[in-house]
C-alpha cells in the first residue's frame, strides 16, 4: 500500500500527463494546456491573482530552457513554489491556533 507522500507524488505526475502532450522525446505543457490545467487544478490559486496575465507570466517563468513548453521538472518547480507559500500560510495559521 502505498504511503501518504506517495500517494502525493502519483497524483502529481497523472495531473501533469493529463494536460501535457508528447513533443519528441519528451511530455510538455504548452501555453494553453498549462492554463488550462491551472483552471481545473489550481482554480483557487487563479482566482486570487489580480493580474489577469498572470498564466503568461508563470509560463515565461517556468519554461527555463526557453523551448515554449513546460516539461515536468518545470511544473514541479510550479508545484514546490506554491507548496512554500502554502506552508509559510499554515505555520502562521498555527501560531495563531486556527488548525
């Protein structure tokens, strides 16, 4: 049985190949898949982002080799920057008892 992390992991890997296509050697996400996985799977995060070219700039941020795709290690670095920023949120959530 797999464990909890595990279980994580999978998830964001079928998430990632649910929207990415086949480019070559390599599964990518180009401009429109990404936003459209980041309104199916992060609805919440888009909602709350003011600027309303706000999935234009993570592609531009993510896509470090410049090739007009992010590929997976690019989504994951996505995943960790929210996961940060969602962590610091419920350490303060913590130190004020709300959880």
């Amino acid at each position: 049985m797999p464990s909890e992390l595990e279980t994580a992991m999978e998830s964001l890997i079928k998430v990632f190949h649910r929207y990415a296509t086949k480019e070559g050697k390599k599964y990518g996400l180009s401009r429109g898949q990404l936003r459209q996985l980041m309104e199916n799977e992060l609805s919440n995060f888009l909602k709350s982002q003011k600027d309303p070219a706000a999935v234009d700039k993570i592609m531009k941020d993510l896509d470090s080799n410049c090739d007009g795709q992010v590929d997976f290690e690019e989504f994951v670095s996505l995943v960790v920057g929210l996961s940060i920023a969602c962590e610091q949120c419920y350490q303060q959530e913590m130190k004020m008892g709300r959880k």
